[in-house]
C-alpha cells in the first residue's frame, strides 16, 4: 500500500512538473518577437533548473523533452506552413531532444557550490551543441537572439552572443537562488549579482566607426505571391527588382533620394541563372548600367554536372558586368538541401519543390570595391558565429544580408530573424544592411538600432547613408573562445557534480526513490 501511495505521490510530482515546464517553454517563447518581452527570457532557466532541483536524471530527461517541446513548437510554428504540421513536428521534437541534455545537466550542477554558474554555463553548452549539430546545426532560439531590445545587448560586443545568452541565464540561476536559499545575506548576494548583471550590457558598447560615410540602397522587390508558389513566377520576381531599380533611377533623377554608391538585391532576387537565359542576363544588366553603382545580386545557379546548385550572390558591375561571387557557406538542411531523401519523400512531398540540393561554398564572403567592402551572410547565415565573424575578419566594413523569407509568409519568422542582424550589428561594430525578397528588409546601425525598414510583401527601396568601418570588437577579436570557455565550464561541471552523487538518481525497477535533499543555498 506505502509503495502505491509513493508511485502516486511521484506521478504527480512529475504531472505538476510538467505543467510549469511547459509555462517556463511558453515564457520563453514570450521574450521572441513578435512578444518581445525579453525580460520573461530571464526567468525562464532558472525556472527549469528548480523544476528537476534533487529529481532523478530519468525524471529530469522527460521534464526536458516537456520544456523543450513547449518552447520550440510555437516558437518555430511557420515552418510548417508550407509543408504540413509533420516536419514542423519533427524539427520540435529534434531541438527538444536537446534539452534532454539540459536538464539532466541542471540536475547534477545543482550539486555544485555557485551552481547559478553552472547551470548557464550548461545552457551555452547546449546551444553550442544544437547549433553545430546535425548537419550544421540551428541556432534559431538562442536566448542572446531574444535581447535585441533588452539590457544585456551591449555584452554582445564583448563575447559575442554567447556571452549575452549566459549572461540571460546567469541572471535567471541567480534569481532562482534567491528563491530557494533561507539565508538573507545569500538572498542580498544573489539579488545584486543578478542587478549587476543585467545592467552591465549598458555599460558596454562596440566602437565608433572609424571610415568613410557611403550611401547604399537595398531593393525589396517583392513576390507575386506568398508562399512557395512564388518559385513558378521566379521571372516576374526578377523583373520586379529590375523595376524597383529603374524606380530608383528616376527617383535619384528628380531628386527625392540620393545617389547610391552600391545597391543591394535581396537572396534569391534571380532564381533563374542570368549566365544561362539571355534576357534575364539582359535585363539585370540595363538596371545596373541605369543606376551607374554596382549591385549586389542573388542568383541559384547550377552546378557544371547539373547535378546541384549553389546559392550565389554576384557582385554585378555597371561597366564590367559579373565579376566577384559568394556561394553560400551554410545550406539548410530540409529546406536548401535534403538529407535522407528517400526516407523525407515518404513524410512529405515538398521534398518535389526542391528536386536539386543546394551545396556549401568553402570561401568566406566579401566583396571588394571602390568604395568599401561587404561581408556578406545570405539569410540563415547570420545566425551563425562564424559565418559573419569570418567576413568581418577578412575585411567586411559593413554587413550585407540578404534574405528570402517568402516561404513563411507574414508569420513572425521575418521579425525573429531581424533581431538576428540587429545582435551581429553589436557584436561586430558594423552596420548592417538587410535586404528581403518580400520583407523585413532594414537599415541597422552598429548600436542595433533600426534606422529604417520596411513592411511585409510590399516593393519599397530604402536609401541610407553608411558609415564603413575597420574598427574590431573584443568579441570580433577573440572569436569564439568566450563560447568554447564556457562549455569547458559546463563540462567540468557535469563532471564534479556526477562525481558529488551519494547515491542513485535513476528510478528503479520498483517506485520511484528520490535522492537525499540538496543544501538550498551555495
């Protein structure tokens, strides 16, 4: 009877638990455009880390797949809206098996002297993790992508976004000890530490560009339709950027804007090769020779076997005509390429839309020219640490990305996805110039701020002045050390914490049997 009564007692325990997992996911998804509440992201590892606080490991793995489910799934919800619920599902349930590794993390570092240390340390570990892996990773849901308007933004100049998502998750383990702990002194201890940091971001800012005032255009030409169905009209989407630039010659014409020094195409501006249909090539170039600067374009184009293509962005000259290429770096997988074709055609047929995989360029993108050079990212990239930190290093004075977010229509993914550039912005010190086949395309200071941008399916060209830059960041600098610090960190961690145990976490054959308590302070 005793024995029933404690398997009960257990299964609700774990109920309960889950319950506030899946308040703490939704809490997360909150500090994500379009909520914006940046603050909710600072209470939510905390939360998690009290929720599996002395829980067996096994207990803990499923409260992690709970909170991971419940943050990935509505925060990422558009993927699924042109290719049905189901790969929208299995993506969920791949970045929540991540957090599997969270909380049984959370779990052992608790044991640990400083463990609101310890648990953000294991929070970078994990996105680092997911970030790399499989197949290069997804980086969309980073804390640090969520603190584009919050306090914490400036430490992004420092160590980069892994910097700004430990100092989120430090901030939410310190106030996660001040609930727990008894002591007052403890309490006062943890409650400044937690002010102290969140309030150092403010104190912190990249340095002033040091080069010269350019002015540069970025083209939003628009689609005919939402959707993937703008893919069968790739034409029209290119004779709509080639209208929106004679649309800016006419209007530097009469006055009502400036002569731009360079003009940005958003990603996917030709989806039909120029080098092999004779008008498109004809056409993109009376655009470039009419605005008189070069252009930045994107094209998909095949590869010499046929067999693949490569997402290309084409420094288009007014005089020369094609001249520098950068083939995207980092294909997404399920959407630029298909990993397990076979077995993803037997869940979806969207697999069709996309009949030849995109492959990865191996050279880092930066254009040179007469006025300035432009690192580049192409859409997903931006996500990436190194992606954009490469083409800084290699001489970038601002960053050009350009983006194709058609596919998920006037879903929250196109605000997500700002908020991205607006942290590479700080990281870098460098302005950033986005531009969108169908919006958001944007004007970002080094500050993050948003100077200008424009609405969704709508053609519109923005003109700002841009002031280059050759100045580095400590993050730019140290790259990605403060990251790899920090997984050391949690690491060594999980390891002193396993090695503290006193007796079993798992659950046994028979009920459950929870482990002695854990003092509630440091």
């Amino acid at each position: 009877m005793s024995l029933w009564l404690t398997a009960g007692e257990g299964r609700r325990s774990t109920a309960l638990r889950a319950g506030g997992m899946i308040v703490v996911g939704l809490c997360l998804v909150l500090a994500f455009p379009p909520f914006d509440l940046w603050f909710t992201a600072a209470l939510a590892p905390g939360a998690a880390a009290l929720l599996v606080r002395d829980q067996p490991l096994r207990r803990s793995a499923l409260l992690g797949v709970v909170l991971g489910l419940a943050f990935f799934l509505p925060l990422m919800w558009w993927t699924g809206m042109e290719v049905g619920p189901i790969p929208w599902v299995l993506l969920g349930i791949l970045e929540a098996s991540f957090f599997v590794l969270l909380t049984m993390g959370f779990t052992v570092v608790q044991r640990l002297p400083g463990w609101p240390v310890w648990i953000a340390a294991v929070w970078i570990a994990v996105e680092a993790f997911r970030g790399r892996f499989p197949w290069g990773g997804l980086t969309w849901g980073k804390l640090a992508f969520a603190q584009a308007d919050g306090p914490f933004t400036g430490l992004a100049a420092l160590g980069g976004t892994p910097l700004v998502s430990f100092a989120v998750a430090l901030v939410s383990g310190l106030l996660a000890w001040l609930v727990v702990s008894t002591d007052r002194w403890t309490r006062v201890v943890a409650a400044g530490a937690a002010a102290a940091v969140t309030v150092s971001g403010l104190f912190v800012s990249p340095p002033a560009p040091d080069g010269d005032t350019i002015t540069v255009a970025s083209v939003q030409g628009n689609v005919p339709a939402m959707g993937l169905d703008y893919n069968a009209r790739a034409r029209v989407v290119t004779e709509n950027h080639v209208a929106a630039t004679h649309q800016l010659v006419r209007d530097v014409e009469n006055g009502s804007v400036r002569q731009p020094d360079l003009v940005i195409w958003p990603e996917n501006s030709s989806d039909i090769n120029p080098f092999a249909d004779p008008t498109i090539y004809a056409d993109i170039d009376r655009a470039v020779a009419a605005i008189g600067v070069p252009v930045v374009l994107s094209a998909i184009i095949p590869t010499g076997d046929g067999r693949h293509k490569e997402n290309t962005s084409i420094l288009w000259d007014p005089e020369q005509g094609p001249t520098q290429t950068y083939v995207k770096r980092r294909p997404m997988p399920f959407g630029e390429y298909i990993p397990f074709r076979d077995i993803a055609a037997l869940i979806t047929d969207a697999v069709n839309r996309q009949p030849l995989d995109q492959i990865a360029g191996d050279e880092v993108g930066v254009f040179s020219t007469d006025v300035g050079s432009i690192a580049l990212a192409i859409c997903f990239e931006v996500g990436f640490d190194e992606i954009v930190r490469d083409a800084v290093v290699d001489g970038g004075q601002f960053l050009a990305v350009q983006t194709n977010n058609a596919t998920f229509r006037d879903s929250p993914m196109s605000e997500q996805h700002l908020a991205q550039s607006r942290l590479r912005a700080v990281e870098h010190g460098r302005s950033v110039i986005v531009s969108a086949l169908s919006g958001i395309s944007a004007v970002i200071g080094p500050d993050g701020t948003v100077e200008q941008r424009t609405e969704l399916f709508t053609q519109d060209v923005l003109v700002a002045d841009v002031r280059l830059s050759d100045e580095t960041t400590v993050a730019t600098t140290v790259g990605a050390w403060p990251e790899w610090v920090i997984v050391g960190l949690a690491l060594g961690a999980v390891v002193a914490g396993i090695a503290l145990t006193r007796r079993p976490t798992e659950v046994d054959s028979g009920s459950p049997r929870e482990p002695e308590p854990v003092a509630a302070g440091v």
